[in-house]
C-alpha cells in the first residue's frame, strides 16, 4: 500500500525538479532544427552525430551500472541504429570516441545511472514526434533514415512504461530518488554542453 503511495509522488518529484534542465536543452538550436518543418538533411545529421556521442557512451559506460543492479531492464542498443541513419545520409561520424557522459563524472552509482537511463529512453517518447516532422520534411521513415527516432516502434509507449515500473520499484526498495534525480540532471546538463560546445547550426 505504502508503495502505491510514493511511486507517483517520487515520479512527480523527478520530473518537477528536472523540467528546468529538460527545457533548456529542448530551447537549443540544434533541438529546435529537428522539429523545424523547415529541417535540412545537413542540420538533422549533425544531431543525430551529436546523439551519437550521448547514446553510445551512455550504453557502453553508464548503462552497465545500472544494469549491475537490475538485471531486468529491457533496454534495447540505439548507438546502431544512428549509425545507419548516418550511413543513409551519406555522413561520417566525427568523434567518434567523445564522451561527453562518462568523462564528466567518474562516480556513477546504479542509481545515478538509472537517472541518466531516465533521460536517454525517455526521448524515445519525443523520438515519436521527431520523426513525424523528419518524414514529413525529408522523407525519412522508420526503416531508412530515421530507424532512431522510430524508438521501439509501437512499443515504445509499453518499454516507457516497463522502464518507469523498474525504475519505481528500484527507487522503493533503495530509497535513493537524490541520486537518481542528480543523474537525469546530470545527463540533461551535459546532453546540453556537449549540443552547445559542438554544434554549428
């Protein structure tokens, strides 16, 4: 019963107190560019070079910790799938080995990890959205050109749910929501950074 209780307040409590660092980075004109109808194919490969570095180091660098304490997290790789929306738009990765996560905090508890996690599946929701306005702009759909922003298709809404579940119930037993909420923080702040400092729109 208790449970049933705090789970909302505690998703209530991360969203309120991540709005400011989720607005900021979506005002970004490389995050406005994507939901422009006006978007070139130059502009939305350049973002999705800059997730590139965001999701691949979240993957290989912060998600295992989180995974170290619940092994049940269905999280599917996305690394893959910009790499071939890149390779349909003709554009090589740069920096390829940029970190712009894993570099700036050399301690990631599970925690932490499951807040940047919170960030990083998150915007399959808004992937959603995207991709309607890159289809509509360039032609891109889920399959050639647009395959990340397609998320987990029509599951996307049942893995965002499955995650959040996880996520909840992690924060019940371990009472932990400071460090899970620092980490969605972190990762918008250093999503944020790594736009502003390498992005030339």
């Amino acid at each position: 019963m208790n449970d049933t209780v705090s789970a909302p307040a505690f998703l209530d409590k991360l969203r309120a107190a991540t709005t400011q660092s989720h607005t900021n980075l979506e005002a970004l004109p490389v995050s406005l560019s994507i939901m422009n109808p006006a978007v070139t194919n130059a502009q939305y490969a350049l973002y999705l070079g800059l997730m590139h570095d965001v999701v691949k180091d979240a993957e290989e660098n912060i998600f295992p910790i989180a995974k170290s304490d619940i092994r049940n997290l269905d999280v599917h790789p996305k690394a893959q799938f910009i790499e071939a929306d890149l390779a349909t738009l003709g554009t090589a990765k740069q920096n390829a080995n940029f970190l712009p996560l894993s570099s700036k905090n050399q301690n990631i508890t599970p925690a932490f990890a499951l807040g940047v996690m919170y960030v990083i599946e998150g915007s399959s929701l808004g992937g959603r959205v995207i991709l309607n306005n890159i289809n509509s702009a360039l032609g891109h759909d889920a399959e050639n050109g647009a395959t990340y922003f397609a998320g987990y298709g029509g599951q996307t809404g049942s893995h965002w749910k499955a995650f959040l579940g996880a996520l909840i119930q992690y924060e019940a037993v371990h009472n932990n929501e400071n460090e899970i909420i620092a980490g969605a923080n972190f990762a918008f702040d250093a999503i944020s950074s790594h736009f502003t400092e390498n992005a030339h729109v």
